[in-house]
C-alpha cells in the first residue's frame, strides 16, 4: 500500500465531494486530483523522478497540498522545513537532504535566494517571487498532461520530516509509505474520526500534526479547511462557516481560539472532536476547552516525528494532562534517567517512579534511523528503543504522565522538580495568562525554581502568588518558585513548545516596570 493508490481511492469513492477550501476557493476530490496530476506531470517532465528529495518552504495553502500528492504520485520525497527558518538554516538543510528542487513563496524568498547551495536545484516559485526558474502556475498551466507511473514500494520513503534543532543542528527523520499510512490509520482510529470528517489545516505541514491532519482527512473523503496563517478570529470564522468537526492543534492554538474576545460569536456545534499534542495542556485549559467546546471526544496525542504515536489518552476529561495508554501500534517503557544517555532498556524504574521514557521501534508507524545522521542513531536508538529524552510517571491505573524532559529537571537542594507540575498549579491562578518555569543557576540551592509569568490582570502582584502556590496543597513547598518574573510573552517554538533555553538565558521581555522577587 502507498499513498498514491490511498489518494487515488478517496478520489474514486467521492469525486464530487470537497476536498479542500482556502479563502473563497473550494476544490471537490476530482478537480484536486486533475491539478495534482497535472503538476506530477511538469515535475517528472523538469527532471523530479523517484526517490528524489523536493524542500518545500511554503505555508498550508492549496498548491503545497497539491504538490505533496504530486510528489507521491512521482515517489518523490515531499521534505518541508519551516519557511520562517535563516538562509543558513535552509542552506543546510537543502545541501544535506541534496534536494533536487526547492519550492517556495514570498515568506521564504529571501531565505532561498541568499542560501549557498552546494549543487544547483531547480528553483520553484509559487506566486510573486523573484529568482525561480520556473513557477508553479507554469507547472499547472503547461502540463504535458501525463506522467510515468513508477513502481512504489510500501518501504519507499514518502516523507522526510526536519526536526526543529532546538539542542543542535536539524536532523532529517526518514518516513516510509508504510509509516506514514499506518499512522494516520492510528490517527483516524485513536481520535474517533469517521467519514466525511472535516478539519482546520493550520498546523504547518512541515510537523507531524499537520501531516497526520492531511492523511487523515484524505483517506475519509472529509474536507481540509486551509489556514496558511493562524488567526484565531480567523480559524472561529471557518470553524464556523465550514463546519469544521474535528481539531488537531497545540495546546497554545486552543489557548488563542478559546480566549479571543469575539469567540462566543461563533457557532461551533459541528465541532465533536477535538485532539492535541506538541506540548502539555494545564488543566486550566483542559477545563475550559470542556466548558466552551463541550466536546464528544478529547484525546491527549503524546508522540514524536520519528515514531507518531507513543500513547494516547482517549478522554482527558477523566484525568487531564494524562497521556494514557501505549498507542494502536505501540509499547513503551520507563527506564532510569540517564542525561549521558548511559541507560539500557532494562533498567526499569519501580511502581510510581519517575523514569525515561522509551519506545519500542519495533513498530509500523517508526522510522528506522536519521538522515545521514549515525552519530543521533546511536544516541536515540538502543537495542530497538526509541529513547525520548521525555521523563514520565504511571499512575495507579497504568496510564503515563508526562512530566518534562530530563534536561528540563530541576535540582534545587538535591530535590527533584518538574517545571510541568508547577505551571500547571501557577495556571489555575485567574490572573495568569500563561507560566513557565525553568531552572536558574545558584550558588546556594544549585538551581532555584523560577516562575516566569504573562498576567492576565495588570494588578497581580508576586506575593499573591507565592501565597497561591503556598496554599496548594498538590504542590511540596520544595517545587515552590523562588523566584518570579512578569513577563509579555513566553517564547515558543513554531508548534507551541516553550523554550526555555530561552527563558534560562534572559530571551523575554519584562512586562511593565514589574520587580523579580527570591524568596530566602
């Protein structure tokens, strides 16, 4: 099975049916597939052939999902990258994966057009840009009409995936026709999807989420709601006028949507299912999330680019932040956190032990190893483990808990803290917007929790909140914040992960005149 037949079926069950709407455009499976075949055509014709790698640097909109089906068509290897990244940071990625095209648009022109490329691919403009050897409407617009069907195996690879790079440089994760049609069969399984399902495509095509959201979509003939850049009003109005089903997003999309002054005049009763993943949700976001959407299904995605889908929590309403049970695919395990990556897959943790989380690679939905990368596959990959770097916790019931990474942890006085449960309490608070705490330097405690927060009301002070966290029962006073500090917003990388390498750094901007506060 590859992708290329699964689309070729979703467009023969329900030609008329539609498939994809960006703006005032509205495209049914059958004129999808007659643009699809036509740019499959000019690419083969301009020298794209099988197992060739296309970087593509372009937002969700129509022509990048026509060009992924084009490329599948071709077995070709869609690799999207971020089109926010540097020139240097397209430059490497071009030069490692040796893509023989580059597609792109106005937000990634500069970018492409100043990156040294070690060989000379086809540039590909998509609208008004400059320095493209050809542009995409010339693909569609002087197609030959027909292309040569390769032979594609189910372990060809589809899909190379760039991780962000956030510890070093970005690594290319290698997925199969197997892989990525297995994980959004366990994507349409795990989050209840059925036939018809809509969605709003606004997690970036360049992330697992948003390649799982157009998968999933497609092989149930449901319609792809297109959102090249995030707006919350904007995703209320399609939400709304589409009637959009199903949601597969960050926690801080909700967060945006849930909170936009205009969000209750919006009807949202066509939206059932609602899922996340890429970041933890606080249960404050968890509650509202139930209170405003009421949803039918609430699942907690907990995975990775490389394998998909490690657990899954079916019902975050039960246990919020939960993220359940080993995958439709999966097992993992929690081993002793090692930092020098030390730990063997036997070293497991006792009942209710904190530990790493592993998981097995012995699976359809996982990659077998990074891009020319044998240096990060001896370091994530140990005798069929996937080693996270995640830490986590079973509860009683067996269902994990996510808790931090194990270069996240805090050791402040020779205890233990884990920045989730103590923004998760700080977030309850009714003036605080978002929190995130990390770990500073010193001399005396070794780190001392910091809490590093967004006020929703300007009048909050920082003893209110210490007083807060005092008085929480759920929280030791060890994982109280020694100290705090108000400020505008809290960086994040492009899917909605706090960074707080950048926070530790003093990457932030102070919110008003407001004064840090360490306790003794």
């Amino acid at each position: 099975m590859n992708l290329s037949a699964m689309w070729d079926f979703a467009v023969e069950r329900y030609s008329n049916r539609i498939a994809l709407v960006q703006g005032n455009r509205r495209f049914t499976y059958n004129q999808l597939n007659k643009e699809i075949i036509k740019t499959a055509s000019s690419l083969q014709r301009i020298g794209v052939k099988k197992n060739d790698r296309v970087t593509i640097l372009l937002k969700n909109r129509h022509e990048n999902v026509v060009i992924y089906w084009a490329l599948q068509k071709l077995g070709a290897i869609y690799t999207p990258i971020n089109f926010r990244l540097s020139s240097k940071e397209v430059e490497y990625c071009v030069n490692d994966s040796e893509s023989t095209a580059v597609i792109y648009e106005s937000a990634s022109e500069t970018a492409v057009l100043h990156a040294n490329f070690h060989f000379s691919p086809i540039l590909i403009g998509v609208g008004e840009v400059a320095g493209a050897d050809i542009y995409y409407s010339e693909l569609v617009d002087r197609s030959p009409g027909g292309y040569i069907k390769p032979n594609i195996q189910d372990e060809d690879i589809a899909l190379m995936l760039y991780t962000s790079g956030t510890t070093g440089k970005p690594k290319g994760v290698p997925r199969s026709h197997k892989n990525e049609y297995s994980a959004a069969v366990a994507h349409i399984i795990q989050n209840k999807y059925v036939d018809n399902e809509s969605t709003l495509g606004t997690m970036p095509l360049y992330h697992t989420m948003g390649m799982r959201s157009l998968l999933a979509i497609a092989f149930l003939n449901g319609k792809y709601a297109a959102l090249p850049d995030f707006d919350a009003k904007e995703a209320l109005n399609i939400l709304s006028k589409e009637e959009i089903t199903s949601l597969y997003l960050v926690p801080t999309l909700y967060h945006d949507i849930l909170n936009h002054p205009d969000f209750f005049q919006f009807d949202l009763k066509a939206l059932r299912k609602i899922g996340y993943a890429g970041a933890s949700m606080t249960t404050a976001l968890t509650e509202k999330c139930v209170e405003l959407l009421k949803p039918d299904v609430f699942v907690n995605h907990y995975g990775s680019t490389e394998v998909y889908t490690f657990t899954i929590c079916s019902d975050v309403t039960k246990k919020p932040g939960c993220a359940g049970k080993p995958g439709f695919h999966q097992s993992i395990r929690l081993i002793t956190p090692d930092p020098d990556g030390n730990a063997a897959p036997d070293d497991l943790v006792g009942k209710g032990e904190t530990g790493e989380i592993i998981v097995s690679i012995n699976s359809i939905e996982s990659f077998k190893g990074y891009w020319n990368r044998p240096d990060a596959n001896k370091k994530a990959i140990r005798d069929g483990w996937y080693f996270t770097g995640d830490l986590g916790v079973f509860d009683d019931d067996g269902d994990l808990f996510v808790i931090g990474r194990v270069d996240d942890m805090i050791i402040s006085g020779g205890e233990n803290v884990h920045p989730i449960e103590v923004e998760d309490i700080l977030s309850e608070h009714p003036k605080v917007l978002e929190a995130a705490v990390a770990g500073e330097q010193d001399d005396r405690w070794g780190q001392i929790v910091t809490a590093f927060v967004v006020p929703k009301d300007p009048s909050i002070t920082i003893q209110e909140l210490d007083e807060f966290c005092k008085n929480t029962p759920k929280l030791s006073n060890f994982k109280r914040p020694r100290k705090y500090v108000f400020i505008k917003s809290i960086p994040k990388s492009n899917v909605g992960k706090i960074l707080r390498r950048k926070l530790r750094e003093g990457k932030y901007e102070i919110y008003q005149n407001s004064n840090n506060l360490v306790r003794n």
